[in-house]
C-alpha cells in the first residue's frame, strides 16, 4: 500500500510454501481487492480450508485465485513477488527433500520477466538464498527492507 498508494486491483504472485503466511495473505487478499496467483509444488499446497475460503471471498469481493505448480504461470502479470521461507521452524530435518521439491521455484529476474512492469518484492526474512537470488533480492524493485523496517513498528 506504501509503495503503490493502494492496493485494490493489485496482483500477488505467492511462489513457495503453502504456510502461515501464504494462508495470511489467501484470507485477506481478496477483502483488499488483491487478486492473488499461488505457485506451490504438489504436495506443499495451502490448507484445503484455507484454500475454499479464499476462493469463496474471491468470488464474493470479485477478484481472481490462481492456484498452480508453475512459478512462471503465477508470475504472470503480478504487481507483487512473493516468497518465504521453504524450511519453517520444526521442519529442519525435511531440508534435503524439502529443497528438491522445491526446485525451480527460487524468484529470478526471469520469473519476473512475465510480471508486471512495475513489480515489485517481498520476503517477510531471514531469507536463503535459494528461495531468491541476489540479483532480485538486492535490487531497486526488493521492498524487503521497507518491509522488515514496517513490521518492526508492530511487534
């Protein structure tokens, strides 16, 4: 909202973990008239109740839900990247299986090349590597920083 003076009609592109903060966004995109387009591999999709919900206020706010295996497909058009930690706390011991399903999912400057021309990053951090590269992490269009400094306030 900061960044682009609103946020109706924005899009989110979600590509990584169906987590807590994926399902954060899915319950509340919608009610700020965000479209939302989720990119996870099989088997690490969002809570299926999470899931009917978002489709449900999608429906009734009148925006679009894009749930897909394809980063590429998610990145499309997007105002917004988003990604977040692969390996939550309590999940140390699924890393090795954890990184090869993710595979193809770390944020590039050639995920973004399908995205909108003003988009734009967000990683809520600590942040690996290989979940996005420095190239978009450290660039002009990375709002993480902004991002951390916000949060800060309302801890």
């Amino acid at each position: 909202q900061e960044h682009y003076g609103g946020l109706k009609g924005l899009t989110m592109a979600w590509i990584g973990d169906g987590n807590n903060v994926l399902q954060s966004f899915m319950v509340s995109a919608a009610k700020l008239g965000m479209h939302l387009r989720i990119a996870t591999p099989r088997g690490f999709e969002p809570d299926l109740r999470i899931t009917k919900i978002s489709e449900q206020n999608s429906k009734e706010y009148g925006t679009k839900l894009l749930l897909t295996t394809d980063p590429l497909e998610a990145a499309d058009s997007a105002n917004v990247l988003v990604t977040d930690t692969w390996i939550s706390m309590g999940q140390e011991e699924e890393k090795k299986e954890r990184l090869k399903a993710f595979q193809g999912y770390q944020i590039t400057m050639q995920t973004a090349k399908s995205a909108a021309s003003n988009w734009t990053f967000l990683h809520c951090l600590p942040r690996k590597p290989e979940e996005v590269d420095d190239e978009v992490f450290y660039s002009p269009r990375s709002l993480v920083f902004q991002e951390a400094e916000n949060r800060k306030w309302t801890i």
